[in-house]
C-alpha cells in the first residue's frame, strides 16, 4: 500500500480582529491513501516528533512517513480498530476497540510501534472506548479516553494509566455527555471533548471541563464519522476540531481561539471529502494528523496539517 502526497500551502489569517505574522500560517498537504476501497480510514496520530503517521482502518493499524511513501502494517489482528494515539517516547501505539469480542473483549489496545500483537490495557476492558489521546504526568503516561461506563452503560470520560495496573477512573459519566468521541487534555488537566451529539438534533458540541465545571465552547457541529477528532496546538492557545460543513456536508478544521473564542474555518484541500474523522497533533510539534473515512472514492484519506496558527499576543 503506497500513499501519494498532494501539498498545497495555504496561509489564511486565522482568526478574525487579530493579524498573524507571516510564519504563523497553516499549510496543508493533502495525501490519499491508494488503498483497497474497503481501507476506510478512521484516526490518525503522528509520532512525538510528526515524522511517521499511524492510522486506523476497518481493516488494522497502520504506519506511513509523514511526507508520503510505502505503508506498513502495524496489525491486522485487532476486530475494530477505531481511535489511535501514540506514546510520548513513541515507543507504543494504543488502539480503541470498542466492538471486540473474544476473551479480552472491548478495551484499548497497546501495540509495539514497529508492529507486534495488540494487548489489552489493564483497567479499561469493558469500557467500549472510542476516542483518546496520551498526556505524560509526573513522569507517566496516562491515557484520557471516551467510552460508556459500564456501571449504567452511561456514556463516560476515563483516565488510566497507559502502563495498566488500575482500574480506570471514571472523570465524568452521562449528562451532558450524549456521545462523546474525540478528546484532548492540556497539561493543567483541563479537557476538551468532542460530543457528536450533545447539540440535538444529529449535531454535536465541543466542552470543556475544569475538574466538574462543564462549558460548551462551541455547539451545533456537524461530524460525519464513527470517530471525530480535536486537538490542542502545542501552546494551547488554539483548539482544533474536525466536522463538516453544515450545509455543503464537506470536511474542515473548525480553529477555536481560546483566549476570546473567536473561530475561523480552514478546508482548502481537505473540503473534496465528506467524512471528517480522527485528529491528533505530534508531542512535540505543530504538526496534526487528520483522516477522513470517506475520501473521495469511497477509500479514505489521511492528511498532514502543520504550523502554528495563534494570533499574535498569544
């Protein structure tokens, strides 16, 4: 399986009333994955320096070069491979299984980076997760995901230990959360979720959650995919969250200033495809992944989305 770059650089003053210096731009190459049609492509997470990309398909987990080249199979073991995220030394990539069967059942899934078995985290078997992102925290991974408690079968956000050991802490369960998928966390802890249906009427909201405080920061988001995706850029100043177009139906990045919350659309490139997926950003860079599961033959995509895109007085 071979991917094919396409690159457009796109500089776009990002957010309205506050200028960008010409080096804060976004530039975003576009890259398809010439795959079998079924390779429909789910989530997508750089490694801590945005060097190699690893993706979700329906049928495993997957690496490429981030500039485009030959893709590796990483597994092809797992039943539903959906979110992904990668390790801070990154050294391991951990899956989310939310459809497995089998003696493990659902669970997230630790994998070896240069390919090997999945095996099950410990703490977050029976958690039918979905979205998850990795924060290091004195010194330890921890993995912050979405899932559905298995208490009440409420929908849920966990913490665990990526090492295992615990069960899984349970941050927050039902209302407001309806379906949450994608997730990020800043280094104070404050999380960010994608809720695919927390708005009504087949639309989602974004929140925010300072220990039990819950504040929608934006609402009525059209996702279009079983996993939806946000990011932090590396200062946090700005959040990134993948949907689509509420009237074209076309993938974009909605870009959330959270300093004034101001907002501003970027979709040149990626605005062919109708399925706007996962999202995640390098550790260590101003560098995102991005998939969409539609694509533009049915196949999928995954992209490469780099720079720094604050405001000035940031």
């Amino acid at each position: 399986m071979r991917i094919y770059p396409i690159f457009l650089v796109v500089c776009l003053a990002i957010f309205s009333g506050a200028a960008l210096a010409q080096d804060e731009a976004f530039e975003i190459t576009g890259a398809e994955v010439a795959a079998q049609p079924d390779g429909v492509a789910w989530d997508a997470a750089p490694d801590p320096d945005g060097s190699t990309f690893y993706f979700t398909t329906n049928r495993g987990v997957f690496s490429v070069p981030a500039g485009g080249g030959d893709v590796e199979t990483i597994s092809e073991s797992m039943v539903a491979p959906l979110g992904i995220a990668v390790s801070t030394d990154g050294l391991t990539i951990y899956v989310t299984d939310p459809w497995s069967a089998g003696p493990a059942g659902n669970g997230i899934f630790a994998i070896p980076a240069e390919g090997g078995d999945p095996v099950i985290v410990e703490g977050t078997y029976g958690t039918s997760p979905r979205g998850l992102t990795v924060i290091n925290e004195n010194g330890a991974d921890y993995l912050y995901f979405t899932g559905i408690n298995p208490a009440d079968g409420q929908p849920a956000i966990f913490k665990n230990l990526a090492s295992g050991g615990m069960e899984a802490i349970n941050i927050s369960s039902g209302a407001p959360l309806v379906d949450p998928s994608g997730i990020t966390v800043t280094q104070d802890s404050v999380i960010y979720v994608l809720d695919r249906l927390a708005a009504g009427n087949g639309l989602g909201s974004v929140f925010r959650i300072n220990g039990t405080e819950f504040e929608a920061i934006a609402t009525e988001i059209r996702t279009g995919a079983q996993l939806a995706g946000i990011a932090l850029t590396q200062n946090e100043g700005a959040l990134l969250v993948s949907q689509l177009d509420p009237v074209a139906g076309t993938a974009q990045v909605l870009l959330v200033n959270l300093e004034n919350m101001e907002t501003n659309i970027v979709d040149v490139v990626i605005n062919v495809n109708t399925s706007a997926g996962g999202l995640h950003r390098a550790h260590n860079a101003d560098i995102f992944a991005w998939a969409d599961s539609g694509g533009t033959i049915g196949r999928g995509q995954i992209y490469r989305v780099t720079g720094s895109a604050q405001p000035s007085g940031f």
